[in-house]
C-alpha cells in the first residue's frame, strides 16, 4: 500500500519539492497527499498546487495561544490521514497534543549535526563559526520529534558537510539545501520502511524505540565513515 504524507512547510519548499520529484519517479513508495502552512503565499503552495497536491493554509489567528493553533493544525492535518507527517521548513514549534497525535510519525530536517546549532539560522551560524575557525564542519540530520524538545530527537539520518571559507556564504547554503534534497528522500523512505516492518502505519512505535537515541544504528557521530551524501564541494 502506498504511504500517506503529509508536508508541513513554511517557504520555499525546495525540500517538498524533492519529495514531490521521488514519489513521483518511484523513489519513494509514497504519495504527498497534502502540504500545509502557516504562511500564506510561500512557494511551498505554488509547487503543491503545480503537482496536483491538496495545499492548505493554517495561518495563526490574531490573539490565539500555540496550544489552540496546534489543536487546529493537528485537526487539519488529521483530516489527511497521513501515515507520516514531514517538517520541512516549518517555522514553528509544535506542542505536545499535535505529537502525541501523530507518535512515531514526526520527522524534522535540520542544517546541523545531532546536538549541535539547535534553532534558527543553523546555516549562517556554522558559517560564521567557520569564518572565525572554531568549526569546519557541520551537516544536515533528519530526527523523529517525540516532544517539544528543539532539534534533539532520534536521528534517522544525518550527513556531514565540510565547511570551505574559501567560497560563498551562498555557496554553502547551495551545498547544504542540495544535500538536504537528498537526505529527506532517504529518512522518508527509511522511516516508512520501519513502519512497514512493523505493520503499524496507521499507529504509533514502540516508545523504546521512539526515544531511543540509537533509532538509526548506523548514525555514530564518533565515526570516520563518512555518509554516502557527504560533500566537500558545492552544488
């Protein structure tokens, strides 16, 4: 049976956009069967509109508290009845009643390494980390979200990025969104590959394997084997 997803996107919408393109190509076992924001206006509409992808916008109302708007994002997102849910740019961060709602089934894409650059401008901050040469490296991970922590559940996959001065900032951002390009398609497919082991899809994980820290084994972050999506050159 073909998987049921769910984009949440706040902007550009270059990260759907590859999920688009591989459900698409039959790289990923899936259909995107709805894109929500909370911005209205973003290109992340404009590319699920040109894919025929149901888009919605669930703008924050004037005076409503974080709770009451993600009991409504939850309830549209509900409505989808996604199989897994994709934070992919999404600007916010989501309470624990829209979690508990989809457990187990929460991925986010963050421009850093497990543990580190929790937060906005990950990008520019390692950049600037890298100008003054107390960073060379940084990378892009894709996590389950079990609470409200920032950035800092189970990895499903990560990839490390060598930080080069010697070109552009613009450069680098390149490099990184290329790499997050490819990165999201494997923890989508890697993920719904574990959910269909466990033919529970429609349910959630075992909690031991939800906040296991060790979800993916083959992420180490001591390791010197490099990711296969590794890259010291820009794209």
């Amino acid at each position: 049976m073909t998987a049921r997803v769910v984009v949440l996107a706040s902007g550009n919408g270059g990260n759907l956009q590859a999920l688009i393109d591989a459900c698409g190509n039959g790289r990923l076992a899936a259909r995107i069967v709805g894109v929500v924001t909370d911005r209205p206006a973003v290109r992340a509409l404009v590319r699920a509109t040109d894919a025929g992808v149901d888009a919605r916008v669930v703008a924050k109302r004037e005076h409503e508290s974080r709770g009451d708007y993600d009991l409504r994002l939850r309830d549209a997102v509900g409505e989808f009845r996604p199989d897994l849910v994709v934070l992919a740019g999404f600007m916010r961060l989501l309470t624990q009643p829209f979690l508990d709602a989809f457990a187990g089934r929460v991925l986010n894409l963050h421009p850093a390494l497990p543990g580190e650059l929790p937060g906005l401008h990950a990008i520019e901050r390692a950049w600037d980390e890298a100008l003054t040469g107390s960073r060379t490296r940084t990378g892009v991970m894709v996590h389950l979200v079990p609470d409200e922590g920032v950035d800092d559940g189970p990895v499903v996959a990560v990839a490390r990025v060598p930080i080069d001065t010697s070109q552009s900032l613009d450069s680098f951002r390149a490099t990184i969104h290329a790499v997050e390009h490819a990165l999201i398609v494997d923890a989508v497919g890697m993920h719904l590959a574990v959910l269909a082991t466990l033919n529970r899809a429609d349910s959630t994980l075992d909690p031991s394997v939800r906040h296991n820290p060790d979800y993916n084994p083959d992420y180490n972050p001591d390791s010197n084997v490099d990711h296969p999506l590794d890259t010291g050159a820009s794209s």
